[in-house]
C-alpha cells in the first residue's frame, strides 16, 4: 500500500511538468500579447501611450524575450511560490487567487457531498423497488438530470426565484459579508449560499451515479447468497444494507476519479452564470484579456486539483479492494 | 408423435429465422423493442431533417433585425377559429411605457392572422442550391405586411424561431462530426495500440492517460481562447471540432485497445491468419465487425457529451461566435437575469438542448443494449 502511494507521488512532479509545459504553450498561442490588447483599450477609449513606452512595459514584463525563456522564468518564479504578477490587475496573482481557490474547493467537496447523500440512498430504493412508481419517478429525473447542462439548471433557478420570490440568488455572500474578515457569522453566511450552487453543480452526477447504483445493486440482489440470508429470515432493509449495498458501491467508488476533477471544472461555468467568486470567472477574464501569468497560473491549478483528485480516489480504491493493490505489484 | 411434431416445427422456423438472421437485424429486432428509443430515434429524425433545410422551417431571416419588435412574446397559437379547423395566432400591439420607456405587448385577440402551411416567404436556396421561397408554416395573410413570431423575438428584434431553427444546424452538426473525428481517432490510435502492442501500445496509452487527466472545461476554454479573432465562423467551427475530439476520443481508444487485445488471441483470427488472410483483411473483415456495433452504441451516447460541452462554451462567449448561430449562442442573450425577467422565452433553446440529448441516450441506451448480443 505504501508503496503503491509512493510510486503514484513520484508520478506528480512528470505530469505537473508536462502540464505546465503545455499550459504554457496555450496560453502563450494567441496572436499578440497583454500588451497589444492593452493598448487597443486604452486606444478604444480615447488615451493612448507612446510606442517607447509599450516597448518599456513588454521589456518590465519580459515579453521581449523568446517563449522559452520566458517558460523558464515562469517555472523558476513558480519554484519559488511566486505566482507572478497579474499584468491586468497590477497585484499578485497568488493573493488573486487565494480566497478563490479555498471556495471552488469548498463548493466543489460541498456537491460531492451532496450528490453521495442523494444518489446512494435514491440507487438502493430504486433496486429494491423495481417498476415501481417512485422508481419510474426517479429514472425520468435522472434522465432529464443527465440531459440539462447545469448553466441552464442554474438560469431556471435563478429566474424562478427572482421571477416568483423576487429573491436574487448569485454570490455566495450577503452584501454585508462580501468584504468582511472570516468569522463565523461569514462561515454561517456562506453556507447558506453555498448550498443552491452545490446542488446546481451536482445535478448531472446525482443522476448518473443513482443510475448506477440502482444497476450495481440490482446484479447483486439475484446472487444466491442474497436468497440464503433472505431464507435465513434477515429482514429485508438489513439484509440489503448489509452485503450487496456495499458490494455495489465498490465500482462507484472508482468513478470518484473522474467525477471530482469533473466537479472543479464544472464549477468554471456554474461560477460564471451564478457570479460565484472562484476562480472560474477570473480565468475567464483573464484569457480573454490574455493576462497569460494569471491564465497560466489558474489552468496550473485546475490541472494540480485534477490529478490529486485522480489520485486520492485511485489510493481510496486501492484501499478498498486489494486485487488493484496486487496488480500494481 | 404427429401432435407433437407440429409446434416443434413452428419453433424450428422461428429459431431458424434467428439463426439465419444477419447481425444487423437482429441488432433491429432487439432495438424494436425499446418503445422510448424507437420514439427518441424518431425525434432525432426529424431535428436532422431540420439540421438539413433550416430555411424552410424558419418562418423569418433569422438575421433579420427589427428593433421596433424587440423582445416580443410568444404568439400563443390558437387552432380553432370559432368551431373551423383554422390555425392563427393574434395580433400584438405594443406600446411604449411612458415610465419605463419599455415596449410593453399586449395580445390583441381581435385582429387574428392567419397561420398556413407552405407559405411563401423570404427567398433562400433550398440545400444551398435550389432557389426557393417556399417554408412550412407562415402568416398567411395575402398582404405579405404580417408576420407571426411563434417563440418571440430577442433584443434586436429577431425571430426567436427562426434562429432556434438555424442553431439546430450548427449545434446539431458540431456534435456529429466531432465525435465523426473521435471515431477515426479513437479506432486508428486504440486498433494500433491493441493490435501492434510493444513500444507503440506504451506510448499511446500514456498519452490518453495524460489527456484524461487534464481538466477538461478550462483546457477548451483556454484553447478556444486562443483561437484567432479574425478567423471565420467555418473556421471556428472546424476548429472546435477538432477541440472537443482532442479529449474525446481517449474513451473510444481505449475500449477498441481492449476489444482488439482480448479477439487477437480468438481462434477466428487465428484460423484467418493461417488462412493467409492479410493483416489489413484480419482488422477489417474479421476484428472491427465484431465490435462495429458497440463502437456506434458508445459514439451515439458521446454525441449528446459534445452537444452539451459545445453549448457551454459558447454560452461562456468562447466556442461558436455570433454572427453564426448554435443553441449555446442564443442562449448566451439570457445571460443576465434582467433580460430573463424581462423575456423568459429566451431560455426555450435550453429545451431544445434537453430534448435532443435527451433523445440521444435514450436511443444511445437502446442501441447498447441491443448491441448486446447477450441480452434477452
């Protein structure tokens, strides 16, 4: 087991290079650089600077130098804990992203949490109750739930509550909270915002994985040993929770790989729509400005939860079920 | 014995008529079954036809602007006229609020224009190629000066219709060929790595293993972020394609590597290659048939994935770029709650985008299971 783990955190520093390395080849691509986008605003809203000081600025930012070495002055600062320097906002891109990095965290564990408490408990009903109306119910809502994109589950909602509560529903804090320092009263805000995103972002995966577990636990009840604790005289919610349950959530587990770094990407769109503060919509921004630094830092991030992700679900499975442990020798 | 022997015969025939039977049909015949595919493949029938000639179902130019019918509300279609079968939608008047400066719209049930089908219209080529001004439902008023807006108008006054109709194309076809691209790539890479084996099936496999665990949604954003300004909507277009499939096809890879590593050590492969058969026949004669059905059982359910994934980004403003249409560019004009408050009908292609992934896994889910040579 130790072992197993060691070998898979020795993987970390490869992939983070190779991602970095790619990272940086996609935000360096676009045509131009911050400077000229820099500039065409500056120009498009009436003031304008001198071509010797736009040649100042890009040598300040290193944008003079070939790609390369720019790549290896981002890696040595990145070495260092030094994020860079936001080029659009003028302040680190560490103190950006911060705060932000905590709440799509949060958000995203919040709806992993949310999607287990519904989904297992929903399969397991389903399974035991076949055919019947709550389990034709629950089949046409995790269809429709795999079928709407969550930026228009999160429009519906966020019309309906304006249009029928006259409520508005974006942010994760109350005005009087937004800049305030953390304490409870923040926390206590918080999650009374946080609960709508998380359900919104979690949707599509309750579905699917009620699916799944409704299909796991129906292959399991036909085994004979469900038929021999059942003659036994096992009552049936015991005898169910006891065995099969548990044998149909070891392949659920095994999704957890995709599904979490699935949650943080999802979070990107759900954050925009919802004008949540994580650093989805800041990425947007600064792709779109071609801040390439603040860019490249937040698609590192991404990449960075993506894979501890991955890998806490593959050490989770590896706990669970030894064969995988054996194969990997 | 002679009594016997009657419906024993009978069961012969039906089980020869099995037996006979080619892949294919029995592939149908257990698809048949699945009443909400077969209604589901039906759905998607029709959104293709729509895919094919969206001028002749759009009753408007969907580029047509008129900003003195910004944001008008849905006609309610109404299909008696007094007890005749004669469908019309009322006229609106619309009237600016002195307060608010806003259009406000009132249905005026007095003044009822007519609604026919194959009505003449503003002219198109049908196909690109057939000059024609015929479409399928319109105002059927002789004096040409009506117009019916069936899904309402958006801020510019468009028929909210017609660019429904016109995003169906875009959106439709985007998810058909980019999982067309994850296909090829899918089974060329995947067949190469299960068949070959050694250095070539270690390269591959890392290589998907890399691409699925980048995060997908802000990889494609940076890359479409990156994509020129200048460039065409047929450009774009292209190039999103070949964006989405760049991670897309990792799935399909993998199942065909595993597919083709577990029939290499069959004894039809064997005895083909003993046969002399060559390798290319091996592969495409003997090997892909096998899983040919299952490959389109898993495309058809990445389709609906695209579809969505396409939606997002260019609800987000960085996938397909107006002035081309896609459902996810319609959608981004409900963007901002105050345009929702004020034209909730706005949000109908999110519907539409429901309803066709609806329709393609359910169609999806009938074909696996029916593809499933195993199952009752």
């Amino acid at each position: 087991m130790t072992r197993y783990v060691l070998k898979r955190l020795l993987l970390l520093p490869v992939l983070l290079f190779l991602f970095s390395v790619t990272v940086f080849a996609i935000v360096q691509a676009p045509p131009g650089d911050f400077l000229t986008t820099y500039v065409a605003t500056l120009a498009s809203s009436g003031s304008s600077i001198s071509a010797e000081q736009v040649e100042a600025l890009r040598r300040e930012y290193g944008l003079d130098q070939p790609v390369w070495i720019q790549y290896v002055r981002w890696m040595e600062n990145l070495a260092k804990g030094n994020l860079g320097l936001s080029l659009e906002y003028q302040r680190p891109n560490a103190e950006l992203i911060g705060e932000r990095l905590v709440l799509t965290v949060v958000l995203a564990l919040f709806s992993f949490v949310f999607t287990w408490i519904v989904a297992v408990p929903a399969g397991i009903y389903s399974a035991m109750h076949p055919r019947s109306a709550l389990d034709y119910a629950l089949t046409v809502l995790n269809y429709v739930g795999v079928a709407t994109p969550n930026f228009m589950l999160a429009l519906v909602l966020m019309w309906s509550a304006f249009a029928y509560f006259g409520v508005s529903v974006t942010g994760l804090f109350s005005p009087d909270f937004v800049d305030a320092p953390w304490n409870l009263a923040r926390v206590v805000d918080l999650l009374k915002h946080l609960w709508l995103p998380a359900v919104v972002l979690g949707v599509a995966g309750t579905a699917r994985l009620t699916r799944v577990m409704r299909a796991n636990l129906l292959d399991e009840l036909h085994k004979p040993y469900v038929t021999t604790a059942r003659a036994k005289g096992l009552p049936e919610w015991r005898l169910v929770l006891r065995y099969p349950a548990r044998l149909a959530l070891n392949p659920l587990v095994s999704t957890i790989g995709w599904y979490l770094p699935a949650l943080f990407s999802g979070s990107l769109i759900v954050a925009t729509v919802m004008n949540l503060p994580n650093i989805g919509p800041l990425l947007l921004r600064a792709l779109v400005n071609q801040d390439m630094y603040l860019a490249g830092s937040i698609l590192l991030i991404y990449c960075f939860l993506t894979i501890v992700g991955t890998l806490i679900s593959d050490i989770l499975l590896a706990w669970l079920d030894p064969r995988i442990r054996l194969e990997e020798g | 014995m002679a009594a016997e022997a009657v419906p024993a015969v009978a069961v012969n025939v039906a089980e020869e008529r099995v037996s006979v039977a080619s892949n294919w049909r029995l592939v149908w015949w257990r698809f048949r079954k699945h009443r909400l595919a077969l209604l589901s493949a039906l759905v998607l029938i029709g959104l293709y036809l729509v895919v094919l000639c969206p001028e002749f179902f759009s009753t408007q130019d969907p580029e047509a602007t008129d900003a003195r019918l910004a944001f008008m509300p849905v006609q309610r279609v109404h299909l008696f006229d007094g007890a005749r079968l004669s469908p019309w939608v009322p006229g609106v008047v619309g009237k600016r609020n002195p307060m608010t400066l806003r259009m406000e719209w009132r249905a005026d049930e007095r003044r009822k224009i007519p609604v026919g089908f194959f009505t003449g219209g503003h002219a198109y080529r049908l196909l690109g190629v057939v000059p024609s001004r015929l479409h399928l439902v319109g105002a059927a008023s002789t004096d040409g000066r009506d117009q019916i807006h069936l899904l309402g108008t958006d801020r510019l006054g468009r028929d909210q219709w017609s660019r429904l109709v016109h995003g169906t194309r875009t959106s439709m076809t985007i998810g058909l060929v980019a999982v067309a691209f994850s296909v090829v790539l899918g089974v060329l890479l995947g067949g190469i790595s299960g068949y070959f084996g050694g250095l070539a099936d270690l390269v591959i496999q890392r290589a998907i293993e890399l691409l699925q665990s980048l995060p997908t949604i802000p990889i494609w954003l940076a890359l479409t972020a990156a994509l020129p300004r200048d460039w065409t909507p047929q450009q774009v277009f292209f190039a999103i394609t070949v964006i989405l499939s760049l991670v897309g096809w990792t799935t399909l890879g993998r199942e065909v590597r595993g597919r083709f590593l577990a029939l290499r050590e069959e004894d039809f492969v064997l005895a083909a290659e003993l046969a002399g058969a060559s390798r290319r026949r091996i592969i495409l004669r003997h090997m892909v048939p096998t899983f040919l059905s299952h490959i389109i059982a898993t495309s058809t359910l990445a389709i609906p994935v695209m579809i969505i994934n396409e939606t997002s980004l260019s609800f987000l403003g960085l996938g397909i770029r107006p002035p081309a249409i896609s459902w996810g560019v319609l959608l981004q004009e409900a963007q901002n709650l105050q345009t929702l408050a004020l034209a909730p009908w706005l949000l109908m292609p999110g519907l539409l985008v429901i309803l066709a992934v609806l329709a393609f896994n359910l169609v999806g889910d009938g074909l696996r299971d029916a593809a499933d040579p195993y199952s009752q």
